[in-house]
C-alpha cells in the first residue's frame, strides 16, 4: 500500500535544497501548502529537532495520527536532508561518530515459499511471508503448512516472519501462533488492526511468537502508548508516515527504554537505512524496499552481503529528472 507518497522540496535560508518523502497524496499536499509551508516560513526556530516540534506543536489539535504526520514526514525529511548537505555530513554522520558498518543485514518479504527460498539464496538474513492473501480468519493449518514448508526449504538459521496485515483477530492469531510455533517464527507482524492496543497487549502477552507493530503508528506519543501498554515486542515505524527522522529518533530511544527492538518498515529505502545503521548496534535489519518507492535517486544497492550504506551529504537523494 503506497499511501499516497509525496516529495517535498525545502529550501533553507542558505539556499540549500533538500528531499523528503512522505504520504498522504493530494491531501498531504494540502496540509503542507496551507499549514506547515506557514508556520515554518514564520518561525525563528531552526534546527531540525525545533522545526519538528514547531510542526507538531501547531497541529496537535487535529493531526496526531494518519495524514498530518504523513505530511509532516515529508518535510521533516527534507529539511534532514537539506541540514546535512549544508554541512556536508551524510545523515549518518550526524546521528553517530561512530564508524558506519559498509553493509546492513536485510529481510525480504515475500508471498510464498518459492521466493523465500530465492531470497536466501540471493543472501537475505530472513523472510517475511505476507499472508493477507488467506483472508480474514484463516485456517491455522493453511497458514502452518506455508510455514512448514517455508521452514523445509530454508533450513534453519534464517529467521521466518508472517505479516497479517491487521486482518485477524485474536482467537485466529492465538490459534495460527500455536500451530506455527515449532518453526521457529521470529515475529508475527499487525496481526490486528493499528488502534486496538488492548488486542495488542493480550496478544504480547499471550503468544508463544513476538508481536510486531507501528507500521501505521505515528508521532512519539503514539509510541509511547504502544510501550505503555506493552502492545508489541517490536516497533516498525515507517520513516515517511510516523513523522519523519525526528520521530525515529524518538522511538528508538522509547524503544531502548522498554526494551522493544526497532525494526523500520522498508527499511532499506535510502531515508530508513542511516537510522538503521547509526542507532542500533545490537540487532540492525533492513527490510527491502518496495517497487513502488521509486520518485528519487539515491536508493542503496543490494548485494549478497546486504544493503550498502551510502555515506553521500543528507540522505544522499536527488531528484529524478
Ligand atoms: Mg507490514
């Protein structure tokens, strides 16, 4: 689900151009030409932590989840970008002075065992099978036997994930993570809709595989509120829907708080990835980008060793022609 990505192009004082990313189509736009574009023209703050909050400040009464933090993103991107070619510093540079590793671990998501097996081969640490297809309340065996066979062909050593697509409830995700469990699953992924956290918190306390979530989450508050009500046992925030960079940062500090790994949603697209590499030394995974994420340049390559960390100004991103 592309969710409406929009480019948005900021120039600073300096003259400095950036790029973000963010969602929300049309109506995205719109929040940015007749908010956002106001109060950032309007305000003397200028770092990109104070402009963030300047953005969120001015629309806390009506934007705390869903479109406005989409658009949000975009501009918070862009403004990451256009801070970090200004100083000639790739983003990376900025979170960490610590030395970038070359390659980042990836996970592919996949629909069947066929192409998990491919994705192995071609050198991906895991897979994740997306299984929405099965429908709302699947059968645990029908799922069980995907992963079964999954497991077969992979051997062991490479992590399985399911992704639901929050269409079941909680009965069907108990009933599915009981009879998948003795494959070793690494994580099942939104296996309820993103609001009902108390489905959530049953779920993470109840099932024998990790709950994963905060695809479709946004800002520091709604992480916070995951956390709070131990929801999941691992966050994916997508970094052009949740608020941009400035609320990655945020969450992975939530995170590290309550012990939650971070794994973002398609993170190997160039915006997630510095993110990936400079804040989180433990258990870093990228998951591979979508086909549809394709209105820049500047995206890494992937190799069988992983996906490379680009180390160009900003987020290393430019405009296709
Ligand atoms: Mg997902």
């Amino acid at each position: 689900m592309t969710l409406g990505q929009i480019l948005v192009e900021v120039t600073l004082a300096s003259g400095e151009k950036g790029i973000g990313v963010g969602g929300g189509g049309k109506s995205g736009v719109h929040v940015i030409d007749t908010v956002l574009k106001e109060c950032l023209l309007g305000t003397d703050r200028d770092t990109p932590h104070q402009l963030h909050r300047v953005m969120c400040d001015h629309t806390s009464f009506y934007g705390r989840k869903g479109l406005v933090p989409m658009a949000i993103s975009g501009v918070d991107l862009a403004i990451w970008d256009a801070y970090g070619k200004s100083v000639g510093k790739s983003v990376y540079e900025l979170l960490t002075d610590v030395p970038p590793p070359t390659v980042l671990p990836m996970y592919q998501t996949v629909f069947d065992d066929a192409e998990a097996e491919l994705a192995v081969k071609d050198g991906k640490q895991a897979v994740k099978l997306h299984v929405e297809r099965f429908g709302d309340r699947p059968k645990p065996e029908v799922i069980g036997e995907l992963v079964r066979s999954t497991r077969m062909r992979l051997g062991e050593g490479k992590a399985i994930m399911l992704d639901a697509f929050g269409r079941w409830n909680v009965d069907t995700t108990l009933a599915v993570a009981h009879e998948i469990n003795q494959y070793d699953v690494e994580w099942i992924e939104e296996p309820v809709r993103p609001d009902q956290l108390e489905d959530y918190a049953t779920l993470n306390r109840e099932s024998p595989i990790p709950i994963a979530g905060g695809e479709h989450e946004y800002l520091e508050e709604g992480f916070l509120a995951l956390a709070a009500s131990k929801a999941v046992s691992v966050f994916q925030p997508d970094i052009n829907w949740c608020g941009g960079l400035t609320s990655l940062i945020h969450i992975y500090r939530i995170a590290e708080d309550a012990g939650i790994r971070v794994v973002p949603h398609r993170g190997s697209e160039p915006y997630s990835l510095p993110a990936i590499a400079a804040l989180d030394r433990e258990q870093p995974l990228a998951e591979s980008a979508r086909s549809w994420f394709d209105c820049i340049n500047g995206m890494a390559e992937v190799t069988p060793a992983g996906v490379e960390l680009l180390l160009s100004p900003g987020f290393g991103v430019s405009l296709k022609p």
